[in-house]
C-alpha cells in the first residue's frame, strides 16, 4: 500500500513541476502556492498577504449577468469544441457544414421561441412547458420529460469523457476497475 502512495506522490509531484508550473511561467504575476506560506487561512480569516497580490482572488462585486453567462457558455461548449477535430476527422468536412446548418436551426428555434413567450409586447409564458402546453394542451409533460432526459444525459456524458480522457492519460487507472 505505501508504494501505491508513493507512486501516487511521485505522480502529482511530477505534474505540479512539468504540467501545471510550466503552463504559468510565462504569466507577469507571481503565483500563490498552497504549499508555501503557512497554513490557510480558517474559517471567516482573511489572509492579506495573498488577498492584495492575487488578481484573480475574491472581489465584494458581483459578476454581472453577461460575465455569468459567458463562464456557462465556456464551461458546457468547452468540451465539444475540443472534440471538434476528432468529429471532422471520423465525418469528414460535411460534419462542419452540418454543424453550422444544426446552428442555423437552433438559432431560428430560439427565436421562434422567445417569440412565443411574449403577447402583445408582455411575457406571459416563462419555460418551454408553458409554450408546449399553449400550443397543444397536454405536450407540457412530455417536453419537460424531454429536457430533463437532456439534462441528465449531459451530466452522464461529461462523468464518461472524464473517465475517458483520465484512463488515456493514465492507462493504469483502467486497472482498477477490471
């Protein structure tokens, strides 16, 4: 057992010094660690030190809605946009002007969509149930069914990739499981 934490210790030493140091290196501003200068901060304890030289550290202004928005825009595009190069090399180039024609629907549907949220220049409707069940009473159910059917296969597809891309990076870890 003590050599499997060693090999784990050696392991994240390794990457803290070629992975994640050298990706900053290039960076004007001199980076924290959480191995160097004491213990962390407790509970309700600030720690100035770090607190003034972080540019990046807690701010008492609230991100605006558009910042929100484009950190989830990020965070759920980020992953298919990596796996763009692989898509185009299994479909070829039609998959690129397939994407774009897929962007070209959903952007009609969306406006077609908040078109049907609004009578008369007021939002009268506020989610897509309200919309299905205006247009045909009873659909409600099975689009709100639909969305989180969506919604967990999401969640299901990004804990399969991640363990995906971690048994590429680390072939052992597949070991494991077998």
């Amino acid at each position: 057992m003590a050599r499997m934490e060693n090999a784990g210790r050696r392991l994240q030493d390794w990457t803290n010094k070629n992975v994640f140091i050298k990706s900053f290196e290039s960076a004007d501003v001199a980076l924290a660690s959480y191995q160097e200068g004491g213990p962390p901060a407790l509970d309700g304890e600030v720690d100035e030190a770090h607190h003034e030289n972080d540019p990046h550290g807690a701010s008492s202004t609230p991100i605006t809605a558009l910042q929100a928005a484009w950190n989830v825009t990020n965070a759920i595009q980020g992953m298919f946009i990596v796996g763009l190069p692989f898509a185009v090399k299994v479909g070829g180039w039609v998959t690129v002007f397939a994407l774009v024609f897929a962007a070209f629907v959903c952007y009609r549907t969306g406006l077609s969509l908040i078109d049907c949220l609004y009578e008369n220049g007021k939002k009268v409707r506020h989610s897509y149930r309200e919309v299905a069940e205006t247009a045909c009473p009873g659909l409600g159910k099975y689009v709100l069914a639909a969305q989180l059917t969506e919604l967990a296969s999401t969640c299901i597809l990004y804990l399969v990739l991640a363990g995906d891309l971690l048994q590429g990076c680390i072939p052992s870890v597949g070991s494991f499981y077998i």
